[in-house]
C-alpha cells in the first residue's frame, strides 16, 4: 500500500480543518441569531458551548482520526470493541456525503452572486427579491451553478491532501480572512456602524432563554462542522507531533471569530439603510445586495467593490467547507474499496453532482413536489443538521469518553504525556458526562420544537 497522505505542515492542518468549519452557517446564521438573542450575552453562552460541548467533541474526533490514521469507518472498525459501534463512522460518512447535495446548491448561489456582482447586476434599483425568485425559478441557473462548484472542489480533491486540498486552503483561507478585514474597515466608514454593532453586542440577558441557550448549543455544533466524519478525516492526516489541543483551540478561534468579524460586516450596513435583519438566505441574497448598494450611495463604485467582495467571501467559505464534506467521503472509498482516490472522487462528484440537481430543482421547477410536507432541499437539510449530526455527536462523545481505551485519548492528547495533563483529566470529564447531556437536550428539544 502507498504511504498514507499528510499535511506538509501544522499551519496548513489549521488552515484545512479551519476552512471546512467556516462556512455559510458563520457568515448568515451566527450575527442573525446573535442579534435577535441578546447580543453579548448570546456570545457568551455561544463560546461557553464551543468551549464545554462542541471543543471536546472536536478533540475526541482527532483523536480518534490520528491515532488510527484512517478514513471515518476504517478508523471506528479499528477502535470499536464491536461492529455496531462501526455505523458511527457509517453515520459520518454518509451524513457528509447527504449535506454535500445541497450545500453544493447553496455554493452555486454564492458563486452566481459572485459574477452577478462582478458584472454590475446588483447595483442599482433593482428587486432583489425578485431577482433571487427568479434565479431559483429558471431550474437550469441554479443547476449549472452547483455543478461548477462541484467541478472546483472535484479539481481540489482529486489532486489529494497536500497537492489539493492543503495548497487550496492556504490561499483560500488567508484570502477569506483578508477579504474579512477589509469589509470591516468598508464598516467603519458607514453611518450605521455604531448602531449596528451595538445592535450586535449589547448584552441583554432577559432575552436569554433554555430555548436561546439550547439554540446557542445547535449552532455551535454547526459551525464546527462536528460529527461528519470531515475531522476526523483531516486529523488522521495530521502529523505525530501535532498539537491536538492546540490545533482544536485554533480551529474553533478562527471559527468564532469569523462569525463574530461576519456580524461587524452585515449589521453596520443593515442599520445604515434601515431594514429589518431578516434570517438566513433571505438576509444574504435579498437584503444586502439592495443595503450594500445604498449604504454607499455617495460612492457607487465602493458599493460595487464592497458587495463583490462580500460574495466572494462568501463563496470561498462555501466551496472550503464543501471539500470537507467531499474528503471523508473520497478517503473512505479510496481506503475501503482498493479503488483508486481519482476514481472515488470521481464517483462522490458525480453521485451528489447528480442528487444536486435534484435539490436545486426542487427550490424551483419541483417546488410542489414535497415529502413529508418538504421540498428535497429541505428534507435533506431537516433530516441532516437536526437528526443525523446530534445523533452523531452524542454517540462520538460517548465513544470517545466511555468506550475507547483510556490510554489511546491519553496518549493523542497529551503526544504521550509531554504536555496538558490536567487538560486531558477536564476533557473526559466534558465528554463523559457533559457533552452528551447537552448534546441530548438539543436533540430533543429540536425534534420536539
Ligand atoms: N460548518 C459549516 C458552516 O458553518 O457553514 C457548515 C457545515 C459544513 C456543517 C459541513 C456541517 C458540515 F458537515
């Protein structure tokens, strides 16, 4: 067998894991749900959940990824004392395969505002809401847009994890966080910027509820992309020496604080047209593209180039945490079937570039046929992030922390009791006992909610 992949250095393994967590979800669902909950006191609840929850999930996810150096299932085979505790690692694997056929569609939207704004299409008065309805109506635009997508992470993938994956991330991410800064200092020039990030931090602890705090847990899990096998993958890439605490610690900075710096950038431009700051695709395809144009009406061309970069932005932190969904996958196939790793990437491209058009269209053309009262898109998105990844969560946490030899964690955590040996006795304790408490609270107030 040939030498298994790694990242050539720890800087890229950040930047990767990095890149696969930072996604849409930080970009329109954090600054929304913090704004409308409580400001600085969502934030709060938000990082002590990355911090208790969702950081010992990550951990326990590398951990059982490096030690193996294995894809998802290979690595859960090796571990579990029995084969059911292999579906795990079943349930990560086609859980990124599922989340891939629509967050592809979604790409295909970043990348059509992309060149829409790059051609002067949202500048101006315009209806954008109409413009969005219609895009999603024409069938072929969205579909043809979720394709290329999958083409440019297909060209990353199959060129392999150092040639691929970690040279596209260490130009994508700097990029992204550039993009990011120079957003922020397009903020500070608007009208609204003091509002709007009052609107953004002022805490506000009435409105703090179980259902909040709850919801706080749900997204941290999101945004960290837990539970789908993609961390697992990446650490089984990983070097011997790298730092796993460290390593997760920066993952989940550099997540949060996109997430927070996306607020600094969306509520500014929000309160200096003074619309209402709808949620999720609403926000992001209709609403800003007709802000970014008047908050700077003074300075049309500064409008262009804010509104463009904001989409590449936006686009770039799609098609990252689509190579992530895309990794586990490829790895899996390669690893367990003896198929070669072009021919499995392949294979994933083409069968949820295929199921892609399935859920593009159905925003469209099949927008009355429905399942269990969903379009497809949205089935895949319900069944996904509210049953599979909690599920997921709980079951790594109570792999990790109650069924996986002691030693294992210990030796991974601590690169065989050179460093963090208290931090290894409060990580068992979070992911015996805490992560899946919370984790089972979220699931049933989700599926009861
Ligand atoms: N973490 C990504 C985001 O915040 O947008 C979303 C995501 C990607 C979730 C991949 C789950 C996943 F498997």
């Amino acid at each position: 067998m040939s030498e298994r992949a790694r990242f050539g250095s720890k800087l890229g393994g950040v930047l990767v894991a990095a890149g696969g967590a930072v996604g849409l979800g930080n970009i329109w669902r954090f600054p929304t749900e913090v704004g409308s909950n409580g400001g600085a006191a969502f934030i709060l609840i938000y990082l002590a959940c990355v911090l208790f929850v969702g950081l010992p999930v990550m951990l326990s996810e590398f951990i059982i990824g490096r030690h193996t150096r294995k894809n998802a299932i290979g690595a859960f085979r090796q571990l579990a004392p029995n084969r059911l505790w292999t579906l795990v690692g079943t349930q990560g694997i086609v859980v990124a395969f599922l989340i891939l056929c629509y967050y592809i569609v979604v790409s295909g939207w970043t990348a059509f505002y992309t060149v829409s704004s790059a051609a002067g299409l949202l500048t101006g008065e315009r209806d954008f809401s109409a413009f969005f309805a219609n895009f999603v109506a024409s069938g072929w635009m969205p579909v043809a847009a979720s394709l290329l997508c999958m083409a440019a992470v297909h060209v990353v993938v199959v060129r392999g994890v150092k040639e691929g994956i970690e040279r596209a991330s260490k130009i994508m991410m700097p990029a992204l966080l550039l993009i990011i800064g120079l957003l922020i200092v397009g903020s500070f020039s608007m009208s609204g910027f003091r509002e709007g990030v009052e609107f953004l931090l002022k805490p506000d602890f009435s409105k703090v509820t179980v259902d909040v705090a709850l919801g706080a847990l749900g997204q941290s899990f999101y945004s960290l992309s837990l539970a789908m096998g993609g961390l697992c993958t990446y650490a089984s890439y990983f070097s011997r020496d790298t730092n796993l605490v460290k390593t997760g610690f920066s993952v989940a900075s550099v997540d949060t604080s996109v997430a927070v710096l996306a607020g600094f950038v969306i509520f500014p431009a929000v309160f200096t047209v003074g619309v209402n700051p709808g949620m999720g695709p609403s926000l992001v395809f209709i609403t800003l593209p007709s802000v970014f144009n008047m908050a700077f009406t003074q300075m049309a061309w500064v409008g262009y180039v804010f509104s463009g970069m904001f989409y590449v932005l936006l686009f770039l932190a799609a098609l990252t945490s689509a190579i992530s969904l895309h990794e586990p996958v490829t790895a899996y196939l390669s690893e367990e079937t003896g198929l070669s790793r072009r021919t499995a990437a392949r294979l994933v491209s083409m069968g949820a570039g295929l199921i892609s058009i399935a859920c593009a269209l159905s925003l469209g053309p099949w927008k009355d046929f429905l399942i269990a009262g969903m379009t497809l898109f949205d089935l895949f998105d319900f069944v996904t992030a509210k049953i599979i990844l909690p599920l997921g969560g709980i079951f790594i946490a109570v792999f990790a922390g109650w069924v996986m030899d002691r030693r294992i964690a210990w030796d991974e955590l601590t690169n065989q009791g050179k460093h963090y040996t208290l931090l290894f006795r409060i990580w068992r304790f979070l992911v015996r006992w805490v992560s899946p408490t919370a984790i089972i609270a979220v699931f049933v107030h989700e599926l009861l909610g």
